[in-house]
C-alpha cells in the first residue's frame, strides 16, 4: 500500500480508500451477510487500507464498527457523514452533534477523524454554513471529530457548484469530490482551492457503470458529442475508449479509470467500494499500478477538456 498526507490535517491515509456506500455499500445492497461485508472490510485492512468512509445514510456504520472491533484506533482514519436536511427540513446543529454520537456508538469509537457534510443540494450552503459549521467547530473542540469536511451530491451538481459556494468560508479540511475521465472539471475549478488552502481531497466517482457496461459508455459519449461537450471527430462511437487500452498497459477500462484517478496531482485518496473480497483485491491493485502512458493520459484530458454533464453513472 502507498500512503499520503491528507492535506492540512497532517493525517496519514492509504492512498486507496475503502468506501462504505455507493450501490454496493459492502455488498449489502445485493445479499450479502452481515459477516459477508465485515469480511470485505477486515480484507481491505489487510491489504494496507487505513481509510475507510461510511456514512449514516449509507448504514453501514455498525457494520465497519464491527470490523475494525480490536484494531489499534490510531491505525485507522474513519469518516463518516451526516446529511444537513431531512427531506425538506434542515437540520438543526444539536441534531448534526447528536447525529455525530450516534454514528461514534455504531463505529464504536470515541471520535472520527473526518466528518463530512453529507452531499448538500443547492440552495443549502448558507444553512450549512450558518448553522451546521459551528457545530462541527464545536465537535472538534471537543475532540470528537478531527476535521471538518465536505462531500458533493456530484450526481445532481457535475459542476461542483455547491462545493465552490461553501467554498467562500475557508473552513473545510477535507472535501469529497466527484472526479473522473468523464468528467474532470474540478481540475479548473475546485483543485486550486483545496491545494491553496491544503483542504485534504477524496476522489468518488472514479468508476462508475460507465466504465464497466460498454452500452451505457456508448450512450454517455454519444450524448456528450451531442451537446458539443466532446468533439465528435476525437470519438470512434462504436469504441469510445478504446484507443486507452490499445495504447496502454490496463487490463479494462475500469483498471485504467482506477489509475487515471489515482496519479491527478489534486487528489489525496481514491475511495472505491465492493461486497466482493475478489473484487476489492482487483481494485486495489488497480489503483496502485503506475500512470497510464502520459500521451493516453493527455489524450483523455484533451477529448474531455469541455466535458461538464456527466457524472458516470
């Protein structure tokens, strides 16, 4: 495993994150046991990965706190995340502090070390900033928490328009940022700020069902050329990508989505998630492979260099 410092938090964090959510959330989603998904877990920990991400959304927490039950606290960097509305409903900041306990009895530990603000909408920031920041100030003071983070609802908002509005207050050591081929956006606009301000940066979204469903990539691409967001003439439709695996060493286009990910300057950590052990080792071994080519990689950042409505999915 390779290990980074996460920004101005002076964390330690394996480059490869274990992610508790997404579709699968530790296979939970698709049958899998309870023993199933700690397996999954404790098989990441051995592999070398000490950062994982969870969230109360997600409810996965107990199962995380299950596995990682009689490992060396300081070994671990845990996050977790609490949303800042219900529904319609914004949460209050004693309702974010009692959201924060509650998820530290499930993980069975005394404090985290990143706690997020769970994906706000648009029209949410201010609340988020007036209300739920000084409550995470508070967390931190009170050494439940180590730092303050925030993560994007990148499936909505491909432009990080919510991110770069809470971006105006120079609270945040962590952000959580959609990122991927597809869509590399954040390369002009949110990675100046957080390499300025040492705000620690988890990549989501590397890989997506874009990458492993041929059919869905040629809709995504076609889509894109449509709009005017890809120059149609740098896109063979019927094979979108794959001059990537033609000109490089990847396996498949989701091992070459892994690594183009991994080895972007703005990123500290890549999170990727699974129920399957098999599937988890594949990942990791992706994601600690050297860089694609760099003329593949440059091709990449040329065809979607305008790219903005995609997320992946």
């Amino acid at each position: 495993m390779e290990f980074t410092t996460l920004g101005r938090t002076g964390l330690r964090v394996s480059v490869v994150g274990m992610g508790c959510g997404g579709a699968s959330r530790l296979g939970q989603s698709y049958g899998n046991s309870e023993e199933e998904s700690i397996a999954v877990v404790r098989r990441a920990m051995e592999l070398g990965i000490n950062t994982i991400d969870t969230a109360e959304a997600y409810r996965t927490e107990g199962i995380v706190g299950k596995a990682i039950a009689g490992v060396p606290r300081d070994q671990l960097v845990l996050s977790t995340k609490k949303n800042p509305y219900k529904g319609d409903t914004p949460v209050s900041a004693a309702e974010l502090i009692d959201g924060c306990e509650a998820s530290l009895r499930r993980l069975g530990t005394d404090y985290v070390d990143v706690y997020h603000i769970h994906g706000p909408h648009a029209n949410q920031a201010q609340h988020v900033l007036d209300e739920l920041v000084p409550a995470l100030q508070r967390l931190k003071k009170q050494g439940k928490i180590r730092a303050a983070a925030i993560s994007e609802h990148f499936s909505s908002d491909t432009e990080h328009a919510v991110m770069l509005d809470l971006f105006q207050a120079d609270v945040w050591d962590v952000a959580m940022v959609g990122y991927n081929i597809l869509n590399q956006t954040a390369t002009k606009t949110v990675f100046p700020i957080t390499q300025a301000r040492g705000i620690g940066t988890e990549c989501m979204f590397a890989v997506r069902k874009a990458f492993s469903r041929p059919d869905h990539l040629r809709a995504v691409l076609a889509e894109l050329v449509e709009k005017g967001e890809v120059p149609a003439a740098e896109i063979d439709l019927n094979d979108p990508l794959g001059f990537v695996l033609a000109e490089s060493d990847a396996h498949d286009l989701t091992e070459a989505a892994y690594r183009f990910c991994r080895h972007e300057p703005g990123l500290d950590v890549v999170l990727m998630g699974t129920g399957s052990i098999d599937h988890l080792e594949t990942n990791v071994r992706s994601l600690l492979c050297p860089p694609l080519p760099a003329p593949v990689t440059e091709r990449l950042q040329r065809i979607f260099a305008h790219a903005i409505s995609a997320s992946g999915s």
